[in-house]
C-alpha cells in the first residue's frame, strides 16, 4: 500500500485490510530517500505499507517492484 497518510494510521488500516500483518510499520519516503540504492531495493521488496511518499518515491516504488527492477531517479 502506498499512501501520503500518516505512517501509523497507514499501518492500522492496511493490517485491517488483510494487506500488512499485524504490527507491520510503515516506511515513509523520508525513510526510504535516506537509504543507498541496495538497501532502498531491499527495503522496498520487504516492505507492505509507505506512507508520506512523495510522488517520485511512489514511481520508484512502483519501478522496484516490477521483474527487472532497478532503483532510478
């Protein structure tokens, strides 16, 4: 789930949809801007719920996920 709410509510509400385990966290775009490329890739593939994203990080986020992903800005 990508989303530009609040990181908490983000989480709760996707656990609540079955999208995110329980206790899942939120990452936000901050979060996700301040990691290397390899640890951004990584982070995105593990990751359920992003919240605060800003409209670039949602195409990265979309990129990563696809078969021959690579982080690009």
């Amino acid at each position: 789930m990508i989303t530009g709410d609040h990181p908490a509510a983000a989480a709760a509400i996707a656990a609540e949809l079955g999208i995110a385990p329980a206790g899942a966290r939120a990452m936000t775009g901050a979060a996700l801007a301040a990691l290397d490329d390899a640890a951004r890739c990584a982070a995105i593939r593990s990751t359920f719920v992003f919240a605060r994203v800003a409209p670039e990080h949602k195409l990265a986020i979309v990129r990563a996920l696809q078969p021959t992903a690579r982080w690009s800005r």
